[in-house]
C-alpha cells in the first residue's frame, strides 16, 4: 500500500494562520518550474503540479476514493472523511516551508505528496499518498524525486518520515531510492531520515527507473494488439486510405478499426462512425484528418483510453502560430490523459516483429525483418528511407517518423532500443534536438552495447515544424556531442546505409589492420589508399590474384588473408571476368570465409559485381529471409567500402576504450565560490577584474602566475622589485598581449634598466602607460584552455595549442562536461597539433599530467558553477616542468542552462 503518514490530522486540527492575502499572494507566486509530465513505470504519463487552493474539491475528490486501508497507512487511523479545515489546509501551501504536489490524471488527482518544513531546521517531513488503483505505477518514487529537487530549491537538505511497520511497500520506495537512510523502530513505527542531496546511488536509480518507463511506453506504441484508422477513407488520393491499406497489407496481427462515419466499411472492413462506437478496446489511433477536426478526435480518444496517438496529418506547428497552439494544446492533454503521441506530420510507426507486423505509415512497403532500429523526423525522407532499407538489403526491426515531435522524440527511442533485444544497430536521421543534454547522456550510454549512426542536418535552420520543440545547438557543441558519445556521424543518407549494412552483418574489427585482396591492382590501389587516408594500417601490399585467376583460386587468397594473425578486417574488390559467371566467385568466396571461421571475429566488405547491399551470393539467411550475421556487404567502389569499414573501426576503438570515471580533484572550495560569485552576480554578463578572477579560479586549485598593474615606469620598476627578476612586461590590450609574435610582450626582463627600457618600448607600441608587470614563469609550449557556453547545450570545454597556424586552421577541440578522466586524456591528445607537447623532434615532453589536472580543474569549475559564463587560459605554458597559467579572462552571469541531473520529467 503506498501511503505515509505525515503530521498526524484530525478533525480538531488547527488551520494555519495565514491570512487570505497571504494565500492569494502564494498563488501569484506559483512555481511553474515545478510542473512536470512523467512516464509511469507501466509507459502512461500522468502530469505533476504543485496544489493550489482552487484544487479543494477535487482533493475531497480525490480522498473519498482511497480504500480505508490506504487512508489507515497514511493518517495512522480511520479519517473517513475530510473536514474542511483540513481540505483548507492541505489545498493552501506557502511553496516555501509547506509545499504539496499533486499527480492528474484527466481531470483527476491520483497521488498526492507534501513536505512541511520543521521549524526553522533545514529538514522537512514528508508523506504522499497514491489511489490504490494507481498503486504500483511508481508514482511514489516519481514524487519523492520532485519533492526532493523542490526541498532543495527552497534550502532544505533533509527528509524524516513516519511510517507503519507494516506498510512494507511504502519502507522499500525510501529503501530503494538511492539515499543514506537511517530508521529506528518505535511501537511499531519506522521512523526514517536521509539527506536529499543527490547521490551516485539516487541518481543511477532514478535513471534506471526513467529508462525502464520511458522503454516501456515506446513499447506499447510499437506492440499495438489493436489499431484504429480515425479518417480511414475509400478514396484512393487520400492519406487515410493510405494508412489503412499499408496496416492491411502487412498482415497486422490484431484488429484493425476503420473510423468513417459517412461508410460502413473501407476495403472491405467494417467501419465506425468514432472510436467510442468500436466495441473493444483500442490501443494505438492513427490520425489521418484535417488539424481543425484533431480536437474532438483526441476527446473522444481520451474517452476511449487509448494508449498512443500517430498523427500523420500536417497542418500543425509547421503552418503558423494557430497550429502551434492547437499542436501544443492537443500534447498537453494527451499527457494528461496517461497517452504518447507520435508526430503530429509523422510517416508513421513501424514494427517488423512476426508477432505484430506493423505498418502504420504512409510508406507501402513494410521493410525485412532485421536488427536496425531507425528513426527520423522527416515523413517525406521517411519514405525514401524505407524504400531504400528495402532495396539494399537492410532489415529493420522498429521505424519511427515523429514529424513536428511533440512529443515522443528520439531520446525516447534510445531508451526503448537500450534495452530492446530485437535490435542492434540504432540509426538516427536528426534535423534538430530537443533536450541536447539528455540526448548525451543517453547515447553514450547506449553507444557501448550498440552502435549509433546519426545524419545530423538541419545546420542553418531548423524547419518550423521542429522549431517549436527544438533548442538551437551550435555545430560545435554537434561534434562535440557526437566524439564524446560515441555516435558515428555521416555526412548523408547514402553513407548512414553503408555503415549500418557493416555494423549489422559483420563484427566489429579488433584493430586498425586491413589486408586488401582482389583480381583487379587498379581497384586494389585504389582501396589501398582510401585506408591509409581514413587512418587503417596495411597488412601488406594488396594481394592480386590477377584478371585470369579461377574462382578457386581467388578463394584461396582470401582465405589465406582471413587467416592471418596480423589483419584485422578484409577488403576484396572484384571485377568479374568475362569468361566465368561472377556469381561463382561470390559463392567461392563465401565458402572461404566460412572455411576460414572469421564470421564472429573479422568484418570483410567488398566491392564486388557492382552490386549495392547484399548480394544474394553473399547473404547468409537470417530472420524473415533478410541476410543475416556473417552477411557480406557489397559497395558499388572501394572508398565507400573502406570509408564504412573505417568508420567501424573507429568506433569500436572508442568502445574498446575505458569508459573513465568523473574525478573530482582535491583542494576545491565550492561553496566560497558560490558565496563570491552570489556577490558579483548581476543581471547581466560582466567581465570580471583581475583580482576577482584570480580569486575565484584559486577556489577550483588554478594559480595564475604572479603579476601587478602598474601605470609608471616606476611603479613597473617597483613591482619587478617586489616580484623578483626575471620579469616579465605585457601591455594591458589583449589583442597585443596575445599576438604571435610578441609585439606586445618582452620578456626574460632581469635588472632596472631593462624593465625602463621595455616599458618605454611598449608605451609607443601600445599607446597605453598602464601594464602587466609578471613573474617571469618556465618556457614551455603556449596552450590556451577555455569554457565555450551554449545556451541550449550547455558548457564545452576546448583546448587548443596557441599560435596562428592552429586559429587558421581551428585547431582546437572540445569536450561536454561532465569531464570523466578519459575524456580529459583524450581532449589534450586531440588536436592536430598535440604531438608537439610529446617532444616533438627531440625537444623535451611537456608534463601531460599535470595539464589534464589542469583541463579537470576548469571542467569541475564549467560544471559547478554555469555562472561563469566564459572563461580562458592564454597563455598556459606547458614544460616538463609542470604548467603555468599567465593569463586569465572570465566573465559571469545567470545562467538559463537546466542541467540534466534533475527529477524524471518529459522534456
């Protein structure tokens, strides 16, 4: 039974003294951010707000349909019924020392949760309590989760809670929560108290709940037992016909319900005038009518309890505002009512599963079954998609187009495809993002179990169907987001086949050695030096069995190949002769390959007949006749086969590599960085001074090199002194101070007279008597490390070697925080550039050690605080001696980025 008890309620409870005004001042500030639609963990959505006074009757509602054994676990006693002192009292909250939330379904409260501050402490108690039919959803856990972030925002840091022995349900939700918990017993009541901070532990549960919810409503909507065709028409011209006739002719497994009220039947189905006339129930509705008439489709829909909505009508947010309101408004109460909605403007949804046989698309023809999920949000590219999975050969296991993707979204897919054992290879055709974050997150985590390919277009705008449900994500923060997660990006539609047709029929490669095997030495180079271009290593020279040579013969060559210790993955080209059938050597050379046994161990692609996909010679059966594991994907030339085995390659170097771990260095003051930046924030973004950088950057362990300002050339004289010899002189203008060749620095400056004379030089070179007088620090190799802000993504951290050559060239790279020591490692390896920190022709390395301790240090700070708002090193002189930052620059302000580490929610 999942209810607690709170401060115990009776019918002589006091109301609190908090005047009408007061409470009308409450309401006017009503925590919108508090608002939230969640996935339950059986896939249905319920919307979660904070109360307001005007919810009383519904939360009298609400009480009278508790069992009395619900009621008896939350209030410790009978409490038939709710008096209105208490009605007042639970409906009116102040949202800062006494807050309550509640969970509707429809026009229904089914769970509520509160949490009362006690006293002037920073604890709160906490109870809620969920309709028994409702039980079991997870809606407990949901709620102890927002309550949590709530408390925090108001300065609370721990929960207590009462709780009956028996309510055994109830003590698992606090259990399992992720929290310290501490509980002593006490005539039969558990009392409990943790800490709300996040945890590693509360945050990995809260996800693996969020995955496991999310998954599940996807899998309602790709495993209808029944479908309805609202719209369904006998003109041929017309969408509805359409839909139907595609769910009809892949033989779906259930019933399918056309909706036409002016026939009795369409294609020879009967049909219904609304989906309130069909006599059973109905778990997915294609929407196939105008936008206007949308409205009372979903009213009746809601009514039916369906569980999922497709909407391949358009006329949406892609039209104008008028359709973005109705598009916005028609989201909000399918969520409310417990439904997903695909689209609206979506192709449709697609499962190959034997068992299902879905089609709910406008495309005709239900792809193979195969082991490839794909989703996309274009329709019209939708149907080009399918045709070609279909004519290349490449099975797929789920489809999805969500059009304008107001609602269900490819974070949503992720979740379903992590841990859907139908499929494999995941493949992506993004033209926007909606929650880029999380977006992160989850590739990354299912990048290591399953390959992701991903068409990222939409890089100068964004059409307006999108726009409406989408953040502006610079490319950079694009690339940065796919490097760091693994995602193997392609540049068109063509490339994302050619990988997936690899990633699908062939094992990953163990390393970067290819041996390349073929009758033809033209075709032979040419495969040759595309590898050694995409960065593969060869075996040998490419091996040529010469234009003559028999289908016995070529055979023998590969399988000598595939046998070797020292190659990794095989390339055969091919050039049929015109004296033998080309289908016996095809034959032959999958015979080799299955002598060989490198199936499961060595991927082989090849350019042979001038075929594209998977020839039939070449195809091993695999599920509903599509070609299976050990398959052989044929390129129609060598660079798009070496391109596709490169790009695998890759990715399983990335895989193979150590996931890292988020290291928090030692020395960090947090909270005196906060109490400083709470000081200096305003509402703007300002340019912090130097002492004020210096100050903060100390906080987080960075130490700038010792400098002063002076305005004199005495003043400079006396700083140097101060400072120690050898000094050096910067003018205070950066664009001098950072030049390349030094124009507006001297340095190695040791006595009086030429610290004078430095100075008066620079006066004439920068017109300016104010500079920089700094402790002269070791010679090492000029870096420059900053904090790059996307407003939408959040903060990436680049680092890049200082000079022209690389600004010209944008030799910089970048990483997303959080930083895990991996991603460190690898972000000051990775531009071009790097091996100049190794000791580049015999110079001395630079200590890499103690610059990722730097990188890991302003990371932590980016992550800490998304106030500081930009933020470089320049110059960081790095030498076998360690580093040394001389130049700091940071600027600050309120930052809109909502990290992704709060309470489950859509969006």
């Amino acid at each position: 039974m999942v209810s607690i008890r709170s401060t115990a309620v009776t019918e002589e409870s006091e109301v609190d003294g908090v005047a009408q005004e007061q409470v009308d001042a409450q309401a006017a500030g009503y925590p919108r951010q508090w608002e939230a639609d969640v996935v339950l963990s059986d896939g249905g959505t319920v919307h979660l707000r904070p109360i307001r006074p005007d919810d009383a009757d519904m939360l009298v509602s609400f009480h009278g349909r508790l069992s009395e054994r619900t009621r008896y676990f939350r209030y410790f006693g009978p409490y038939p019924r709710m008096p209105k002192r208490d009605v007042e009292r639970f409906s009116r909250v102040d949202y800062l020392n006494r807050v309550a939330l509640i969970a509707m379904l429809g026009d229904d409260i089914v769970a509520v949760g509160r949490f009362d501050r006690l006293g002037e402490q920073d604890s709160a108690e906490v109870a809620f309590v969920v309709q028994d039919e409702h039980q079991g959803r997870g809606l407990g856990s949901i709620l102890l989760e927002h309550l949590a972030a709530a408390a925090r925002e108001r300065g609370l840091r721990r929960f207590v809670a009462e709780v009956l022995a028996e309510n055994s349900q109830m003590v698992r939700i606090f259990q399992d929560a992720g929290y310290q918990i501490r509980r002593a017993m006490e005539e039969g009541v558990v009392h409990l108290e943790f800490d709300i901070d996040p945890t590693e532990d509360s945050v990995a549960v809260a996800r693996a709940r969020e995955q496991a919810a999310e998954a599940r409503s996807v899998h309602n909507l790709l495993h209808p037992r029944s479908i309805a065709v609202i719209g369904a028409s006998t003109d041929h011209a017309k969408i509805g016909h359409a839909v139907l006739t595609n769910l009809l002719t892949a033989d779906f497994a259930g019933p399918v319900y056309p909706v036409n009220p002016e026939h009795r039947s369409v294609r020879g189905v009967r049909s219904y005038p609304s989906v309130l006339d069909i006599p059973d129930d109905v778990d997915l509705a294609v929407v196939a009518i105008p936008a206007a008439g949308v409205d009372e489709v979903l009213d009746a829909c809601l009514a039916k309890g369906v569980k999922a909505l497709v909407i391949v009508s358009s006329g949406f947010s892609e039209s104008g505002p008028d359709g973005k309101e109705i598009e916005r408004r028609m989201v909000r109460a399918a969520r409310v009512h417990g439904m997903r909605v695909v689209g609206p403007n979506a192709l449709g949804v697609v499962n190959t599963d034997p068992g299902f046989r879905v089609n709910a698309t406008l495309a005709p023809r239900l792809p193979g079954r195969g082991r490839a999920g794909f989703f996309c949000q274009s329709g019209a590219l939708g149907v080009a998609i399918l045709a070609t999975a279909a004519e290349r050969g490449l099975g797929l296991s789920t489809f999805v187009s969500a059009g304008n993707r107001a609602d269900v979204s490819g974070n949503d897919l992720l979740q379903y495809w992590q841990t859907d054992p139908g499929t494999d290879v995941v493949l992506l055709y993004l033209e926007s993002f909606g929650n880029p974050r999380k977006f992160a997150r989850l590739a990354r985590r299912l990048a290591r179990t399953k390959p992701i390919v991903a068409v990222k277009s939409g890089r100068n705008a964004v059409r307006p169907g999108l726009a409406a449900t989408s953040v502006q994500v610079d490319e950079t923060s694009v690339q940065a987001l796919f490097d760091q997660s693994g995602v193997i990006r392609v540049e068109s539609v063509a490339e994302m086949f050619d990988a997936a047709l690899l990633l699908a029929h062939q094992p990953l490669p163990a390393g970067e050695r290819v041996s390349i095997v073929g009758n033809s030495s033209a075709l032979g180079m040419l495969a040759a030096d595309a590898a050694q271009a995409q960065g593969l290593l060869l075996a040998g020279e490419p091996v040529d069995v010469g234009a003559g040579a028999r289908p016995e013969a070529f055979a023998a060559a590969v399988r000598a190949e595939a046998l070797r210790e020292d190659v990794d993955a095989l390339v055969t080209v091919f050039v049929p002769p015109v004296a033998v059938p080309g289908s016996a050597y095809a034959r032959a050379l999958r015979e080799a390959l299955h002598e060989a046994d490198v199936a499961e161990r060595k991927p082989v692609v090849t350019t042979f007949l001038a075929a594209e996909g998977v020839p039939d010679e070449l195809a091993v059966p695999g599920a509903g006749g599509a070609p299976g594991r050990g398959s052989v994907p044929s390129y129609p030339s060598p660079e798009r086969a070496v391109l596709a085995l490169a790009r695998a390659t890759r990715y399983a170097r990335w895989r193979a590599a150590p996931k890292g771990h988020l290291v928090r260095p030692s020395g960090i003051d947090e909270d005196r960085a906060r109490r400083l930046l709470e000081e200096w924030l305003t509402d703007g973004l300002q340019q912090l001074s130097d002492e004020r950088s210096v100050e903060l950057l100390r906080c987080y362990g960075i130490e700038v090199v010792p400098f002063r300002r002076a305005g004199s050339a005495d003043a400079v004289v006396a700083a140097a002194a101060e400072l120690g010899y050898p000094i050096a002189l910067k003018s205070v203008n950066d664009q001098l101070r950072h030049r390349s060749d030094l124009v507006g620095v001297r340095l190695d400056l040791s006595g009086e007279e030429s610290v004078r004379a430095a100075y008066a030089d620079l006066q004439r070179v920068s017109g300016q008597d104010e500079m920089y007088v700094q402790t002269m620090a070791a010679r090492g190799t000029s870096c420059v490390i900053s904090l790059v802000d996307d407003p939408s993504f959040g903060t990436l951290v680049s680092f890049g070697l200082a000079g022209v050559a690389s600004e010209l060239l944008g030799d910089t790279a970048y990483r997303a925080v959080p930083l895990s020591d991996v991603d460190v490692a690898a972000l000051v390896r990775a531009p071009r550039a790097a091996p100049l920190l190794a000791g580049y022709r015999g110079d001395e390395p630079a200590d890499l050690g103690a610059l990722e301790d730097l990188v890991l240090r302003v990371a932590t700070l980016a992550e800490d605080l998304p106030e500081v708002r930009e933020l470089t090193l320049q110059p960081v002189l790095a030498s076998s001696t360690g580093v040394a930052v001389t130049g700091a620059r940071l600027s600050v302000g309120r930052s809109s980025v909502v990290p992704d580490t709060g309470p489950r929610r859509l969006r």
